[in-house]
C-alpha cells in the first residue's frame, strides 16, 4: 500500500481520508438539494391554491390542499412559502414608531407628563406634584390601616387614632424640624 500512496504522490492521510469518504456525497461550498426539499411545482400549488382560498389561513390552507390531494406538505412550509411572496396579512400592520424619537409638542399642554412619588411619614404621605412652571406639595392623610370598610376598629377594637400635631407637620413641611 506504501508503495501505491508513493506512486499517487499524496500525503498517507490524504489516501485514507479519500477512503473514508468514498461512496459519499460531497457537500462542499453549496447545499446539495435533499429530497425532502420543495420542488417549484409544489410551491406554486400552494401559491395558486392560497389565491383560491384568499380568507383562509395558512394552517387551513395546508390542511385543506392535503385533504384535496394537491400538496402534502407542512405547515411551516406553507407559511415559509407564502412568507417569501409576501403573501401573509399582518395582523399588526401599523408601523412602529420604535426608534423615531420623541415628537415634541407644538403648543402648550398639547403634552403633559407627570411622575409622582411620595415620601411615607407615619400614615401620612407627602405627595410633591410637578405642574407646569411650578412645585406643589400636597400632604394627605390615610385612614388607620386597622380600621375597616364599616368605620370599625378591625381587629383591634382598643386601638385609638395617633395624633400627630399639626404644628410640628407643617414646620416639617417649612423645613424647619
């Protein structure tokens, strides 16, 4: 065999990797077509058959050419050939303004835009709002969360409303606590 590898003048493990690889296909540089592919004549059956059935989705579509004999094919083949002729109804055809920007408005409170956050002072929330051109705070009160929809006290019936005075509320407000 050595004296026949020398003759070919190839490399030893170019011989036997030819030997390993006859009889096979070679599937180099371009797909090979399989035969599990689509033919052109069965692709415009399903073209033809889609302008037949126009209202019909693609799912139905597939299964009514198989119940006719016209294609036996998969859905998703079905709907990778109609995909490609652009065929398929979207069903959201509106265009997405994702990545445009922000349109800024033209004229006032054509627009608004409001964040809300609050700070949490023992059942009582300072609420600061932004409105156009100025700040306000309000500060509102929650009810005491034992008590229930009745007026009642809950589960706690001893349990008494706290006080917190007002003066010492506002001077937090004035920021002078």
């Amino acid at each position: 065999m050595h004296r026949f590898i020398s003759w070919l003048s190839v490399a030893k493990s170019k011989f036997y990797t030819w030997i390993q690889r006859y009889g096979k296909v070679n599937e180099h540089n371009a797909p090979i077509p399989r035969d599990f592919w689509l033919e052109d004549w069965e692709r415009q059956e399903i073209i033809k058959f889609y302008y037949d059935h126009p209202l019909e989705g693609y799912r139905r579509l597939t299964f009514m050419m198989l119940d006719q004999n016209i294609v036996a094919v998969s859905p998703s083949s079905t709907y990778r050939v109609l995909k490609k002729e652009g065929l398929l109804k979207k069903w959201n055809s509106k265009k997405s303004l994702k990545g445009t920007g922000f349109v800024q408005p033209l004229k006032p409170h054509e627009h608004w835009h409001v964040d809300v956050s609050y700070i949490n002072l023992v059942r009582h929330f300072l609420l600061p709002v932004q409105l156009p051109g100025r700040l306000q705070q309000v500060h509102r009160t929650l009810g005491d969360p034992g008590a229930d929809d009745r007026g009642g006290r809950g589960n706690y019936p001893a349990a008494g409303q706290r006080e917190i005075p007002g003066s010492q509320a506002q001077d937090h407000l004035r920021g002078n606590g």
